[in-house]
C-alpha cells in the first residue's frame, strides 16, 4: 500500500518537472517547421496546436492559476511572433502576412477592415466591435527591408528578419491588447489596430492611412527601442549627385572630362561640410551610401552618381539643402546636377510623459510624422535598431515578454487608466 504511494507521488513529481521545463524552455530547441508551430510551447500549457495560417480560437477566460495563465501568454505570444517571421513580407510582397494577420485578428473576434495601398498590398485596420472610432490607435508596420532571413531560436534570442524590426513590434502589440480584452480592461471604441505596408521604402502604406478618415487622441507606433520611450528622432533627406563629362581614351586624359573625378571632388566637398545640430537630436549626418561610374578602366567616364541620405538633427530639410547646394555650386563643376528623391522631414519630437520607462532619442526615421493629426505620439518597441536591416537581426524572448507589458502601460496611459 504505502510502496503503491510512494511510486504514484514520484510519477506526479516526474510529469510536473517535465511540464516546467517545457514551460520554462519555450523554443529552446530552435526553429520548427510550418504546421508545426506549437506542439513544444502550447502543449506545455495545455493548448492544442494550429498550423500557420488557422486562426486561433476566441480568448477566453482561464480562471485562477496564475502559472498557467503567464505561460499560455508566453506561448500565445511567441506562437504568434514565430507565424509573423516565417512568412516573407520584404516591402512590396506584404500580401501573404497581411492575409495571415487579417485570419489572425478575424478569428480573434476583431473587425478588420482591408485598405488597398497598391495591387495586393494592403493596411490592416482592426477593432472591436463597429466602432472604429477608438481613443487609442496601437500601429506598425509589416514589411522588412531585404533580403529574408528565416527563423531560428539560439540561447534565448529569435533571429530573423523582422524579429525586431518590426515583427517584435506587432505581435506584442497584440497580445498586449488581446490581454487587456481578455482582462476587461478595454471594451469597444477604446483601442483601434493600424498594420501598415510600405514603412521601409518611403511610407506608402502610413500615408494612405490617412483616407481612413479616423482621429485618435493618441498613437502608439512600435519600432525596436530596446524597451524604452524615445523622446524625438531625427529628421531625413535624400537626394543623388549626378556628374556629367566626356567619353575618351584614357591614354589621353586632356581629351575628355572624367565624371567620376568630378564626383569624388563633390562628395568629398559634402563629407566636409556642417551641417545643423542641436542639443537634443545631436549632429546631423551625411552618408554617401552607393557610388557608380565609368563603363571601364581604360575609358574616360562620361557618367558618375552618387545616392546620398542625410539624418537631420535641426532646421528643415529646405535648410540643409539649400547649404548642399550653395557647396556644390562652389565647385564649380558644370557638369554636376543634384536632385532631391527623398523630400523628407524635420526632426521629430515625441511625447514620453509616461512614468516607468527609460527614455531615448533615436537616429532612424519611422512613420510617425506620415500620420496626420492633433494626437499624442508614443515610440516604443522591442529589440535595438542596432541589430535591424542586418544578416544577424534578432530579439531575446525576455525583451518580447517585457514589451507586452509595455504596450499595456502606454495603452492605460493613453485611456487614462494610469
């Protein structure tokens, strides 16, 4: 009898041990293959699995066991961020995520509106309920610059493309919705969804958010911030120096006009120049990011270009042009012509009157000033700018777990619940 006990009482401690360290080890074995998204993390928290693609179903209340709750949440989470990195979305080709989220959000009781930007490319505007005039609008952007890069798990980081920049971003901001549903916190008319195409190549998708002919009171965009509140980011231009010369043999130099040496000429009067800076936003930079020239090594080139990007620090665009041009003129060169394929914007300062956060001032632009309106503008998200548009992009579980949290603070904020 007591022996029977005994044998019961070490198999219970057996299968609770076990059930611990697959909740605690979440992903820990690396990638899974497509329509096998969940079986390590979702059994650990009593959770069927779905393939890529089922909408999951309705959330609903789990009653009191706090342990089951937090790592149903945690699965949840990184279920939905595994999905979201899978799929390719490089700007231009965001229709198989839009599908997928739209799936995602449909099954999770929201209304979802489809905004087209361009054929197959669309922005996600989702809310509870009809009413689609909310007080808070949560955004993001799902595209990622390429090329793509799948997912993986390694040590308690996610890499790929998109983990943090910005797929971090929008599936916590989900879930820190989906919690604040699920907790009662927020009811209808209260907290609206934007998912835009097109942040990485110019904003196409933020701009056509405007037609939606909605107004929020605040807006909280997600960008990797490595958890904190930026306070303003800097402003940008770009524009490419075209040079002009003439075609000759390079064995007699004196009989032509070589366009890459005018160029170089120019480019080094730029490297040299000031331009605006301020105690807030820093010094503004120059980058010359791609340079072209000359057909071969023994031909004079008639054609140089070069594509410039400036991060703005103080002032306007218009001013730091107007230095741009004032330098290129000095040189004389009458060959060299600028032109300003990137109009940009000032530097961009935000709202951060949220206690609890660590703050910062970043350098990379982001949708914020392409959304028009009177409202207040939050900048937060998980994972650095540091890692993003790299071969090496990734995101810790930690920093995802933190973000949800996060999300929710700045939504109480936003609706007065703080």
């Amino acid at each position: 009898m007591h022996l029977a006990l005994v044998i019961l009482l070490l198999g219970s401690l057996a299968f609770s041990v076990t059930s611990l360290e697959q909740a605690n080890g979440i992903y820990a074995s690396g990638q899974r293959p497509l329509g096998q998204v969940t079986d390590d993390v979702v059994n650990a928290a009593g959770h069927h699995s779905r393939p890529l693609g089922d909408a999951p179903a309705p959330l609903v209340h789990t009653g009191g066991n706090d342990f089951y709750t937090k790592q149903h949440s945690k699965s949840e989470l990184l279920s939905l961020h595994h999905d979201l990195v899978t799929i390719e979305s490089v700007t231009g080709n965001e229709l198989a995520v839009g599908n997928y989220l739209a799936d995602y959000l449909t099954g999770r009781d929201f209304t979802v509106e489809k905004q087209e930007v361009t054929k197959d490319r669309y922005n996600l505007h989702a809310y509870l309920g009809k009413q689609r005039n909310t007080t808070t609008l949560v955004t993001s952007h799902i595209d990622t610059v390429p090329p793509f890069i799948d997912y993986s798990v390694r040590n308690g980081q996610i890499w790929g493309r998109g983990s943090a920049d910005a797929k971090g971003s929008v599936a916590t901001q989900i879930r820190a919705v989906e919690e604040l549903l699920h907790a009662d916190e927020i009811s209808s008319g209260d907290v609206a969804l934007l998912f835009v195409v097109g942040e990485e190549v110019h904003g196409d998708g933020m701009h056509g958010a405007n037609d939606l002919g909605l107004a929020w009171t605040s807006v909280i965009f997600g960008e990797p911030t490595e958890l904190k509140l930026a306070t303003g980011h800097k402003g940008l231009f770009g524009f490419k120096v075209r040079a002009t010369g003439k075609a000759g043999h390079s064995g007699y130099p004196e009989l032509g006009v070589n366009a890459n040496s005018m160029l170089i000429r120019a480019l080094a009067k730029l490297d040299a120049l000031e331009l605006p800076s301020s105690e807030r936003f820093g010094n503004t930079t120059l980058n010359i990011g791609r340079m072209e020239g000359g057909v071969a090594g023994n031909v004079i080139p008639a054609y140089a270009e070069a594509d410039v990007f400036v991060r703005l620090a103080a002032g306007s665009p218009t001013e730091a042009q107007k230095i741009i041009l004032d330098a290129l003129e000095g040189t004389g060169e009458e060959g060299l012509k600028v032109e300003f394929v990137v109009k940009g914007y000032s530097p961009v300062p935000l709202d951060s009157d949220v206690k609890g956060f660590d703050k910062i001032v970043v350098n990379y632009g982001t949708d914020v000033p392409y959304l028009k309106g009177e409202h207040k503008r939050y900048l937060y998200g998980p994972g650095s700018i540091l890692v993003a548009h790299s071969d090496h992009e990734h995101v810790s579980i930690e920093d995802l777990e933190h973000a949800v949290e996060g999300y929710k603070t700045l939504i109480r904020k936003s609706l007065g619940k703080l």
